[in-house]
C-alpha cells in the first residue's frame, strides 16, 4: 500500500505546504470585508461559519465525481494515483482557490462574469451560456443518478419516477430558499454521512490488507484506450474540474474572512482528492483485475462497484451508510447547480433575488428544461459535458492567471495547469469521436499549435491591461464608515 498510502500523505502535505505558498502570492487582506457582510441579503449573501462553509464547498464540488470518476479511472492502473495527486494539488485545488478569492474580491461574481471583466463582454455572454448549460447538464444528471442508486438501495420497492419527482421537490427548495435554510442546516449532516462512508471503506482497504497495487506507469486498460488524454477526462472532480468554478461562488458570498479561504477553498480540494484516492485503490484492488472491473462497468456501471465495494468491505449495515454516502454526493451537487444556474442568469439580466418571485421566474423554466432533459439518453450528451467542464477549468485557470498577472504577482501557479490542460483539452476534441476524428499525432500538432497562439494572444490581453491599471476588485473602502 506504499503508493496509496503515500498518495494521500502527499495531499495532506501539499494543503500545508504549496497551499500556504498560493495563499501568500495571492495575498490575503484580513481587514477587508466579504460580500457575506457587504451585500448581505438574507438569501444568498449572508456570513456563516467555517465549519459549515467548508462542508457545503465539500459537498458542492464533489457529486459523484470522487467516486464515479476514480473507479473509471482505475482502468488504466496506478497511473490513475499520479494524476489525482499532481492534479489535485498543483491545479485543482489552486483552480478553486483562486476562483473563490478572486470571486470574494469582485463581489462573489460568478466565472462568467469574471471573464467579461478580464477578457471582455463577448466571453462573458460565451460563458454564461458555457456555464448554464453546464449546470443544467449536471443538475439534470444529479437527479436520475441518485434516484437509481435508490431505487437498487431499496429493492425496487418504491418506484424510480416517485424518487426522481421527490429530488426534484427537494431541488426547488433549495435553489428557493435562503441558502442558510437547507443547504446551510442539511449540509452537516450530509457531510457526516460522505465522510464516514468515505473513512470506513479506506481504513477496510488497510485493516483488510486489500493489495493495492504499486505505482506503474504502464497502461492496464483492457480495450487499450489511451492514457493521455483520456485520464484527464475520466477523472475530473478528484483533481481538476470546471464545474467547480461554478460552485465556488456560492461560498464566496458566505465567507466571514478571507483568511478562511485556504481552508474552505484549497482544504476540501484535497479533501475530494482523498476521497476519489480511497475510491479509485478499491476499485483497483477489490474487483479481481481490470478485466472484472471493466466487466462490472459494462454490466452496472460505477453503481454496481460502489455496492460490491461497500459491502465487501463493511457488511450489509456499513455497507448501505456507504452507499448512502455515494448518493449524497450527486445530490448535494445538483442543488446547488440549479442554484448556481438561477444566482448566474439572474446576475447576467442583473436581476435583485431579495424576492422569492423573482427567483420563482428564474428556476421554473430551468426545472422545466430539466425535467425535459431526464428524457434524452445521456451519454452521448455527458462525453461533451466532460470536455466542457474542463475547458471551462481551463477558463478559470486563465481567469486566475490574469488576476495574478496584472496584480504582478506570480502567475504561473496558475497559467501552467492552465496551458497544460487547453493542450489537452484540444486534442481530446480533434481527436474523439464526438470531436473532428483527427488522427491522435494530428491532433497533438494542431493542439500545440492553436494553444500557442491562445497563450500570445492571452500575453498581449494581459499587457495591455496591466498598462492600463484594469481594477482587480470591487471597492469596498466605504462599507465600515456607512455600516
């Protein structure tokens, strides 16, 4: 267990380490005022506590990404451990990190907006639109996800459409509601549930003895598909994803003080990087071989692992509050995407969400879409929603770049992840079957090739923005005298 083992010291060792050297380039301002107190509205801006903060920003960025993810993932063997380690620690987690201070700065503006001020108004009508469909894609998904595994918990018992339509009444509600009225008092609960399931399948793994395999970078997929740049599409929410950006606003406008970031932000990324560690070395270890997984997959997808794991590993009790883990996770993501979806539109039309009709204008018609979306086979639409959210962690990682760039700070901690998945992101278009069906060696030429002429063009965006002083963050230098 040397690898897994050591995987996991590695991200604990980077929050305390390269985390505090992102906090300190970014530089924390303890005396400035957060958006929880500066536009407190009682619904989505208010201040709440870093406990709390920190288990919603768990439970919103991981969906079934930690899980799902890692155990598709471990198909390709222990090479699976280098890039939830390495990506979670240099850009995962920097990605959110950087999004939810920046965001905190601009008053707890969502990505899309964030890119109108540093890339200018057609990207942010871009990545409004980008971002919507994201969020409806993964709240849509977040329904029917955690209604199956239901369903399979409770033997058939009570029907799939009646679980589906009483996600969905929980979904409005929480994108509704104050956020510190069901999110900010289920979430606790929630999270206890995530973390235990998560601590009692990795602490079976060890007192059980489970051969983990060791570190290898051969490829062990059994239909040979390609390490690079598929892993980096399998595995999303364990290391880097893009929806992420979109989650992390939710926090910036609860957050008490800045210096809680490191902790809310860049702590639960190692936190999901953890999990999806002690998910993906079950996978790999428990099923037999990569043949049995892939057979499993086939057969009941990443569900069917998730049972076989649980239950192997702590029996039919520990076994289903494992499982009841895994379904937390789904849909504590798809309620807040929908909220996300309504908090992005509305700051687009600049529409005040003090009123609750207003909100109601807003979320139905996107439930509507919704529900219509839970008609339509999805794996064709997935595949596209896995290269979108990290192009959209691409974005971010721009974003941060930018920031760090005009504030003359250091801004490769961002700009290199950034650069290195725009690389990959391209040529997973150029060459997938849903993209352009380039050859793998055109597509890796053309993909240097245009990110080497995204990178001059972001360099001259940049100059000329530092020339022009653009003002990094929303003043606030008056709230104290008026407050």
């Amino acid at each position: 267990m040397i690898t897994f083992l050591l995987g996991i010291a590695l991200l604990i060792v980077g929050y305390f380490t390269y985390g505090k050297v992102v906090e300190r380039i970014f530089g924390v301002k303890e005396e400035r005022p957060t958006p929880a107190y500066v536009n407190q509205d009682g619904v989505d801006y208010l201040p709440m506590s870093t406990p709390r903060n920190s288990l919603i920003q768990l439970l919103n960025i991981a969906g079934t990404g930690p899980v799902f993810g890692p155990i598709m993932g471990a198909l390709y063997g222990p090479v699976a451990f280098l890039w939830i380690v390495i990506g979670c620690i240099f850009a995962g987690a920097v990605h959110d990190y950087l999004t939810g201070m920046i965001s905190i700065r601009n008053k707890g503006a969502h990505l899309p907006e964030l890119a109108s001020k540093f890339f200018g108004k057609s990207m942010r009508h871009l990545v409004n639109a980008f971002a919507v469909l994201l969020l409806l894609l993964v709240g849509t998904v977040f329904v029917s996800t955690p209604a199956s595994l239901l369903h399979v918990l409770m033997d058939g018992q009570v029907a799939l459409g009646i679980l589906i339509a009483a996600i969905f009444i929980y979904y409005i509600l929480a994108t509704l509601l104050p956020v510190d009225k069901i999110i900010g008092r289920l979430y606790p609960y929630f999270g206890a549930i995530l973390l235990v399931s998560s601590l009692g399948v990795g602490i079976g793994l060890i007192v059980t003895g489970a051969p983990i395999p060791e570190l290898s970078l051969q490829n062990f997929h059994p239909e040979n598909m390609p390490v690079l740049p598929l892993i980096f599409f399998t595995i999303t929410c364990g290391a880097l994803s893009g929806f992420h950006a979109t989650q992390t606003p939710i926090i910036s406008r609860t957050i008490q003080r800045e210096k809680q970031g490191r902790k809310i932000f860049y702590g639960m990324m190692i936190a999901e990087g953890i999990i999806a560690m002690i998910w993906a070395a079950a996978a790999m270890s428990l099923v037999g071989s990569y043949g049995g997984l892939n057979e499993m997959l086939n057969a009941g997808g990443p569900g069917a692992v998730v049972t076989e794991v649980s239950t192997l590993l702590l029996g039919a009790i520990g076994g289903t509050i494992a499982v009841l883990g895994v379904v937390v996770l789904p849909i504590t993501s798809g309620d807040t995407a929908f909220r996300s979806a309504r908090m992005i539109i509305a700051e687009y039309f600049q529409i005040a969400q003090k009123k609750i009709s207003r909100r109601l204008w807003i979320a139905l018609p996107l439930f509507a879409v919704s529900v219509a979306l839970t008609q339509i086979d999805f794996n064709i639409l997935w595949r596209y929603f896995s290269w979108a959210n990290q192009g959209t962690a691409v974005i971010a990682l721009f974003v941060g770049a930018m920031y760090l760039y005009i504030a003359r700070k250091n801004y490769w901690i961002a700009l290199i992840p950034g650069a290195f998945m725009l690389v990959m992101v391209i040529t997973y278009i150029l060459n997938a079957e849903i993209g352009f069906r380039l050859p793998m060696t055109a597509s890796w030429i053309g993909s240097f090739i245009c990110s080497g002429a995204i990178l001059i063009l972001f360099f001259r965006a940049a100059k000329k923005a530092r020339a022009n002083n653009m003002p990094l963050e929303v003043d606030v230098s008056g709230f104290k005298h008026s407050a």
